[in-house]
C-alpha cells in the first residue's frame, strides 16, 4: 500500500517535470542548446501567480493562465534582447549565456520577493481517500491541469500548421529550412509554447510544495534527465521521460532516504548517456 501511495504521488511530480521537459525539449531541437535557465523560468511563474493567487485572492484558474502569459513573454524577450545574437555560433555561447540568464532570474526573485521558503495556502487540507490511498485536493488539481495542457499541446502539434513546423525542425532542423520553413517564426512560437509550460510547471511545483527562489532550479536536472529519458527534440519523449523520473524519484523512497531523490535522477542520467544517448524514442544524440 505504502509503494501505491508513492506511486501517486509519482505521477503528480512527473506530470510537473513532464511540462518542464516539452520546453527543453522543444528548444534543444529547434535551437540546438540545453536552456540552463528553463527552471528558473519556472520560478518565476510560480511567483506570478502568488501575486494574485494569495495576495490578491484571484481564483487560481485566473492566477495560472497569467502566469503562463507572463512566463511566455519574459522568454521571448529573453530570446530577442540575448539569445538571438547568438545563433549560428557556437553552442557553448548560448549555453553559457542561459546559464547568465538563470543567475539573473533567481536574483531577482530574491530581491522582489525574498529568500523565505512561502506557501500558495495555508492550513490544513484534507486529503481524499479510496481504498487506503490518499491524495490531496491540490494534487488532484495538478494533474487534470497537467492532463488538460498535455492534450493542448498535442493538438496544437498535430492539428496546427505552426504545430507542424515546429515537429519538423525538432526532427531536422536544415530541411525544414529548405522547404521553406519561417523559422524566426517557429522560433518565436517555441518560447511562447515552452515559456507558457515553464510558467504552468511553476505554478504547479508550488501547489505541490512550496515556493523559494531555487525551486526550478532544483527540479532542471529530473527535467534534463526526462528530456534525455525521452529523446531529446522529442516532445512526446519528454512526457513519458518525465513520468518516469517522478516515478523513479518518489518510489525510491521505499527503498533509501527521500534526501537522495535528485540522485535517482542523476543516476538515470548518467545511465541513459552511457548505454542509450538517443534516448527511449531515438531522439537527437547529444554526443
């Protein structure tokens, strides 16, 4: 029973990194580099929201889509005051570059909104309970959102001429050039999409948890870990990827000390580079 429970509380932390991970996934198969800023970009929506979630009392479904709109914006100005000038050189300028970017972003967090550790709510919430499992009314509120965004994307992919665009650069990006591809518009449209994820991925960690400036950053190496899991430039991997890292992270703790949860992550990292470097769905290697 105890193993059950910790399966549920699996899927809530994987749908949380699985969200992360489109957008990493998403902006290495377009732009050809890991974004070290994506989780602080989280950490900001999650900020967000706590604005008009808890200090102006707005619903949280009014909360969520501002923090994703905002979350959104900041990443494509990010992309268009920095990141643009850097394209076509080296991918190790623009790694450097969104490691800058999330140094900047923590910082601020710090100094608008402090270093304490702060809750969405406070109080007691009683769980639901069936058949000796629980779950929180928070949780169950992350995963139909997750879910509801999972579906979004997917039919944006699918059914959407941009959708398609985007799919055929993360697959290959110099032939989806060659038929004629506006890529500074599939470019524009990666950050909106991967930006708005970020921010919903924020909102949902703190719902989950609680909100400190470092909380997206902790959670970049599962979310770098799902990417990997999946197939990088693979947006479906990175669903799946991250499953099974929220999974893998919150069932150990059948077995070690909850403390060592990042490590089951690095683990399944450095694994995943060793054995399969194209990932479970052959995405793009990385060596």
């Amino acid at each position: 029973m105890e193993l059950l429970q910790l399966l549920i509380y699996g899927v809530v932390l994987g749908s949380v990194i699985a969200l992360g991970a489109i957008g990493v996934s998403l902006t290495f198969g377009i732009l050809g580099f890991a974004n070290f800023s994506h989780g602080d970009l989280m950490s900001v929506g999650a900020y967000i929201a706590l604005v008009f979630f808890t200090t102006l009392s707005w619903p949280l479904w009014i909360a969520l889509p501002i923090a994703m709109i905002a979350a959104a914006g900041l990443a494509v100005v990010i992309d268009r005051s920095l990141y643009r000038w850097f394209r076509g050189r080296q991918t190790v300028i623009l790694l450097i570059s969104s490691f800058g970017v999330a140094l900047i972003l923590r910082a601020l967090v710090q100094m608008i909104w402090g270093p304490d550790t702060i809750t969405y709510q406070t109080g007691i919430q009683m769980p639901y309970r069936f058949a000796g499992l629980r779950i929180r009314p928070d949780q169950v509120t992350i995963l139909l959102c997750c879910v509801a965004l999972v579906v979004a994307v997917h039919l944006f992919l699918q059914r959407t001429k941009m959708g398609k665009a985007m799919r055929a650069m993360a697959d290959n990006p110099n032939l989806a050039r060659l038929s004629g591809i506006d890529t500074e518009r599939v470019i524009l449209w990666t950050w909106i999409l991967g930006g708005g994820l970020a921010g919903a991925a924020g909102v949902f960690l703190g719902l989950d948890t609680r909100l400190h400036p470092e909380m997206g950053w902790t959670l970049l190496l599962p979310i770098f870990a799902a990417v990997i899991l999946g197939g990088i430039g693979k947006p479906y991997g990175a669903i799946v990827g991250g499953l099974v890292i929220g999974i893998a992270q919150e069932a150990s703790a059948y077995v070690i000390s909850p403390a060592y949860k990042p490590a089951v992550a690095f683990a399944i990292l450095v694994i995943m580079l060793i054995f399969r470097p194209t990932g479970l769905f052959a995405g793009r290697s990385v060596v």
